[in-house]
C-alpha cells in the first residue's frame, strides 16, 4: 500500500473511530460497536505497514470499545479491550513516557474503575497503584494539572481499602488525599472545600470504626467546622453529614465520660434527624431512633434513670413502627432494644423471648449471634 492509499484508509479509520463515538454518545449501541470494529480493522492493517505512526490509535479504538462495552454493563468484553489497549500503551510509554503518560494512566484508571464497579478489589488495587505511580511522576512537573487527577484515583483506592478493611492503607490514602486538598482550597475554596470536608469526614469515620477515638474526635471536629460553614449557603448538601458527625462525636464523648458534651452533641444530631423524619420518615426514622437509644446510654452512664427510661422507650416504639414496615431492616435493631429495656431498666425477662424469637431468624448474622449470647446472660443472672 503505497502513501495515497493510506491516507485514505487512515481517513476512513478516523471517520468510523469518530462515528462510533458518535453513537455511543447516542446510545445507538450496535451501530457503535459496528463502527468501532470497522475502524479498528483499518488501523490494524494500517499498524503492520507502520507500527510507529499507527499503532496507537488502535488503542484509541480499543478505549473506544471498551467504554462502550462499560456502558452496556458487558464487564467480560469491556475488560479485554482495556487490557489489550493497556498493553499497547505500555510499550509506547516505554518508548516515549512524556508523550504517554497522561493517557496510560487514564486507561489504567477506566480498568481499576471497572474492577471496582465488580467488586474485583485486588485488580482494581494494583490497577489504581499503577495509576497513581504514572500521576506521582506526572505532578512533578505539573502540579496543577495532574493533583485532580491524583485525588480522584486516590478516593477511589481509599473505598477499596475500606471494603477491605485495609486501615492503614487506607489511613494512608486518606492522608495522601489531604495534603493535595490543602493546597487546591487555597486557590479555588469553593471547589474543593466540601471534597476536603468529605475526606475530613471519611479519615474521622476510619478512626472511629477502629475505635481510635481520640484522633476521630479530632478530625471530626476539623470535618465539622467545615461542614457547618458550607451550610450555611446550602444547608440542604451538608445538614445530614453534620448530623452523622454530632451523633458519633456523642459516642466518642460518651466512651470518654464526658456525658455533657455528649447530650450537647447528639441533641444537635437529633434536631436535624427529627427534621429530615418528618418529611421522609422511613429514610431517617432509623437514625432518629439511633440517636435516642444513644441518649439513654448516656443517661444510664449518669444514673439519669427516668431520663434514660423516656429515651428508651421513644427509641423503642421508632422501631417497633419500622419493623412492620420491614422486617428485615430492622427486626435486629428492634430486638436490641427490648433487650436492653431487660439489661438496663429491669423489665421482665419474659419480654426476652419475643427478641429471642426475632433472632433466630437472623442465625446468620453476626449481630443477632452476639445479642442471643446477652439474652443468655440475662437469664442466668
């Protein structure tokens, strides 16, 4: 093939690379794939005539199908295009890093998020570390460019080690995440400061769930000074964040025995979750209930008894009403709570046989196993 015929076919290529993007923007799904194809036959003959000038828009092609393929849900077909467009990019980085970089580390990063959407976390954890490697280097030179693109790999390797349950990879992340957020609020606050709040919020969340309750005190008052500010323009964004953080900064103080703080701090949880209940009561009347048992064990911890009785038996009756809506949700936490009614305010054990009866239906659950265990305690006593 001579210069006049292939730069036809190369032109041909571009247009049907070009349409199939076209209808997938579309969703016209199978003209899409039927593009792609065609145009990927051309730039395959057109690579063997000459690899160097050619052979990455077959990877373009490949990128092209393998979103496509992504889109329609096709993991098996979108996987092997990804990997196959990967492996051509990777021998054109090697050759020529400057140049292929940016985009290796894009495709690499679309695999890693497929891996994810399918809960292949240990694929999706090397893809993403080889991502952040390209991006590391990239930022060197350019650090305004390639930070958002760091912090977006870096949020999403911090959720698969939580799946995990990786802490200290994760707290790593998490760290990683907030050195580039300190820098990119100064130059643009509106932008970044409520994703700074959110990795704020998820490092807190982290220390609190491995109950290192001192550093999640810590930063969940760093979180909630934010959260509090930004809501003060769009409280309805913010107000449910502020009100998860007060409800575990209650728990914290409440381990701590600083009982005052914790009443201050899940009365303010409880003002805004009463809010959101009275419009969308299945949604928020669990969280609700939540935060009056929470407020009885505080109250229990002061020898408050009537107190405590009064928030026991609100938290109670929430989840009695949420339990005939779904039994599945909330039989549990329904249960937990007659139980506690017999361990902590003396009523009558033969209330326990109707939690017992709820739990054996749950002998799967690690929960449910526990909370029998208590209900045997009881009796024994």
């Amino acid at each position: 093939m001579h210069s006049l015929d292939t730069v036809i076919e190369y032109s041909v290529a571009s247009t049907l690379n070009d349409l199939g993007d076209t209808y997938r923007v579309r969703r016209e799904y199978q003209l899409s794939e039927k593009s792609y194809r065609e145009a990927l036959k051309f730039r395959k003959r057109l690579a063997k005539i000459n690899p160097k000038k050619y052979t990455s828009a077959i990877a373009e092609t490949l990128n092209g199908l393998a979103t496509l393929y992504r889109e329609q849900n096709d993991y098996d077909n979108a996987v092997d295009c990804y990997r196959e467009a990967i492996m051509i990019r990777r021998d054109l980085f090697r050759e020529d890093m400057e140049s292929y970089a940016p985009v290796m580390a894009i495709t690499i990063n679309n695999l890693a998020n497929l891996y994810k959407k399918y809960k292949k976390y240990k694929m999706a954890e090397i893809f993403y570390n080889e991502a952040l490697d390209i991006y590391r280097d990239l930022m060197i030179k350019d650090t305004d460019t390639y930070s958002v693109y760091m912090i977006n790999v870096l949020d999403s390797l911090s959720n698969v080690y939580r799946k995990n349950n990786q802490f200290e990879k994760t707290r790593k992340s998490y760290i990683e995440s907030l050195s580039i957020y300190k820098t990119l609020v100064i130059s643009q606050p509106e932008v970044y400061k409520p994703k700074l709040s959110n990795v704020l919020t998820g490092l807190a969340t982290l220390y609190f769930d491995v109950n290192k309750f001192e550093k999640a005190k810590e930063v969940y008052l760093l979180a909630l000074e934010l959260k509090v500010d930004l809501s003060k323009k769009e409280p309805r964004l913010y107000e449910q964040d502020i009100a998860m953080i007060l409800n575990n900064l209650g728990s914290i103080y409440g381990t701590q025995g600083d009982y005052n703080n914790a009443i201050d701090a899940y009365r303010s949880s409880l003002t805004r979750y009463i809010t959101f209940a009275e419009n969308r009561p299945m949604a928020y009347g669990h969280y609700v209930a939540t935060v009056f048992k929470n407020l009885a064990a505080v109250h229990v911890n002061q020898d408050q008894m009537e107190k405590a009785r009064i928030f026991h038996a609100k938290s109670l009756d929430i989840y009695r009403s949420l339990s005939d809506y779904n039994l599945e949700a909330y039989n549990i936490e329904l249960a937990s709570s007659i139980i506690d009614g017999v361990d902590y305010f003396g009523q009558h054990t033969i209330t326990l046989y109707e939690a017992e009866s709820i739990l054996n239906t749950y002998s799967w659950d690690s929960r449910a196993e526990n909370l029998l265990d208590i209900i045997a305690d009881l009796r024994q006593r």
